[in-house]
C-alpha cells in the first residue's frame, strides 16, 4: 500500500512553527491554476460538490483567495498545500467497483493549510482500490477571517456527511456505511465530528441537513486530540481559537472531553516517536473512549514520526494501518467483510 512518493515528506515541525511569522502559500503558479477552478469562484482542485448553496456560513465581506503551493520537487508527484478555502466542498474519488463504503477524507495542516495530496489524493488511491468511494474535504481554514471562527471547520464536516448521504444513490453509496478518515490538525475534526456530530453549530439549509451527520466509524491517524492538555498542538489549537484563548474555550474543542454514549467506534494510530503531536493526544481520547464503553482500536508504534500518510517504507512498521484500518472497517460493518 505504500505509495511511490519520496520517503522522507516535509517535516511538519517547521511548519507550523513558520504559520504565524509567513505566509501560508506562494502565490498560485499557473500550472496550478489550470487544474483548479477560477480562482475567482473559490473553488478548490477538483472539488465536485460544493457544501453550501450560498456563501458559507460566517463570511467575511472579501472571500480568501485561493493559492495551491507544490511542495514536491519530484516530476510528476503532486504533494500541494491548499489555502484560501473561500467555497469549501468535496473532490470525489470513485473506484472501479464501487461496494457501497464510504469515506470522508480530511486531511491535516494545523488549520492553517490542507496537506491536499499526502492526506486526501494519496488515501483514496489505496482505498478506492479496495471498492471504496471517497470524499475529500476541502474545509475552511478559521483564521481566514470567518465569523465564529471555532466552529467553522466543524460546519463544513457535519455539511459534509449530511451531503454524502443525501446524495448516496448518485454515488453508489450505502447512507449507513460512511466513514472519516482524518489526520492530524484534520484528525482533531474527524474527531470532533465523531463526538459532535448531533451539536447545532449551523442554520440549516435545505434537506440534507434533516440527516444524521454522524459517522458510522473515525479514523484517526496521529490526530490532535485536546487543546486543553500540555501536550496540546498549539499550532492547532491558535489556529483554531484564536489568541489569546480561555481555558474553558480550550476544554470545550478538545476531543476526549466530548466522548458520548453516541461516540461511534474510533480508530486510532500513532508513532511513539511523534514529536509534533505527540502520542499523548491518541492516548488520552483511547482512554476517554474506554472509560465511555466506546468501541475503539488504538495502534502505537515506536517509530515514524509525524505526517507520514502512506509514505513510509514497507520495512516501517507503521506502514502497515491502512490495512488495520480496513480491518476494523471490515469488523464494524462498514468496509464489506472478505473469506
């Protein structure tokens, strides 16, 4: 499953260290611009299925503008971090065979930028090769300006399973087997969805929002979990919240705090040797889960960082989630069983 990418991706450390003192994107190369929408739309690369009828909710009078930088260095291998969501919506990948499982993709980036193709382009490959159809997330960033600025990743997520569903028949989709599947920063969303799911944080606009925005199964994979703990991301947290941020502000966005009785089943990965986020977050949220009689599955391993997606070699342990994934899928009804 580990795809033919450079073995050693961008260090999320500098990252996120940089987000407050620099800009989050060069400007749009005009490569870039031919395979996204006009930037002047707010469209996104490839997105099919725009969220929200009308502007989103929250919008500032000027609508960020949309910038793609590309980070690889290699010909012919995408690795691009996407900004200025202004019309947030959902890329979908289709399999050969679709077999009626779903999967929202959200991928990372501290909120401050979305790591489009190690966390969304790169997942869809080995899932749509196991049936699956997949949804990636473009979701807006909070700190470009949007009203209520804590909740509005959150808004686009729960958009998000409610339009799946809604449209499930267009898909070949099955509404009761729907999946997220969220890194890092995008992990802390995943998971918020997962444990928020039912919380009113938008005005409904038409139909699709009668429907459950709950998950029938999260993953996450070295998730941001609190925002409350030491060992919080502050990247993400700041981004986020704002700055300064309240404690009770903090403990209200962090996930582990949030676990209900209607918590689907979680499953989590994380590298041991994690220095951006650390493995404490997965630990915190595997123990809130237990504590609630959630179903969950936690794997840790010692080695592989921060950020590596499908990247790491064959010889990593850690290389070896996706098929974990697909197996707690499996288990939970929501991926086909096989034999």
């Amino acid at each position: 499953m580990t795809m033919d990418l450079p073995k050693n991706p961008p260090s999320r450390r500098t990252v996120v260290a940089a987000l407050a003192a620099a800009p989050l994107a060069a400007p749009t190369p005009a490569w870039a611009l031919a395979e996204a929408a006009p930037a002047a739309s707010g469209d996104i690369p490839g997105a099919t299925i725009q969220l929200w009828p009308d502007a989103a909710p929250g919008a500032p009078a000027t609508l960020p503008t949309p910038k793609i930088e590309q980070r690889s260095k290699e010909a012919g291998v995408n690795d691009r971090w996407v900004t200025g969501v202004a019309r947030p919506g959902l890329t979908v990948r289709r399999p050969a065979r679709a077999n009626g499982a779903a999967v929202l993709l959200i991928p990372g980036g501290g909120y401050g930028f979305i790591a489009w193709d190690n966390e969304g382009e790169e997942q869809a490959r080995w899932l749509n090769k196991l049936g699956v159809t997949c949804f990636i997330l473009s979701y807006r960033l909070p700190a470009e300006g949007w009203a209520n600025r804590a909740l509005v990743p959150l808004q686009d997520a729960q958009r998000a399973v409610r339009l799946i569903r809604a449209r499930a028949g267009d898909h070949g989709v099955d509404p009761k087997r729907v999946a997220v599947l969220g890194f890092s920063a995008g992990g802390h969303l995943a998971g918020s969805l997962a444990t928020r799911h039912a919380e009113p944080c938008y005005a409904p606009v038409d139909a699709a929002d009668d429907l459950s925005a709950r998950p029938d199964l999260a993953g996450l994979i070295y998730p941001v979990v609190t925002l409350a703990e030491p060992f919080t991301h502050e990247g993400s947290r700041d981004n986020l919240l704002g700055t300064p941020s309240g404690d009770a502000q903090r403990r209200d966005a962090s996930v582990e705090r949030r676990v209900t009785a209607d918590t689907p089943p979680v499953f989590l990965v994380h590298a041991s040797d994690d220095e951006t986020v650390p493995i404490a977050n997965s630990l915190a949220l595997y123990q809130a889960l237990l504590a609630a009689k959630r179903p969950a599955e936690l794997h840790a391993f010692d080695q592989g960082g921060h950020g590596f997606g499908t990247r790491l070699p064959d010889s990593a342990p850690a290389s070896v989630w996706p098929r974990l994934f697909a197996a707690y899928a499996a288990r939970q009804r929501v991926f086909p069983t096989t034999g």
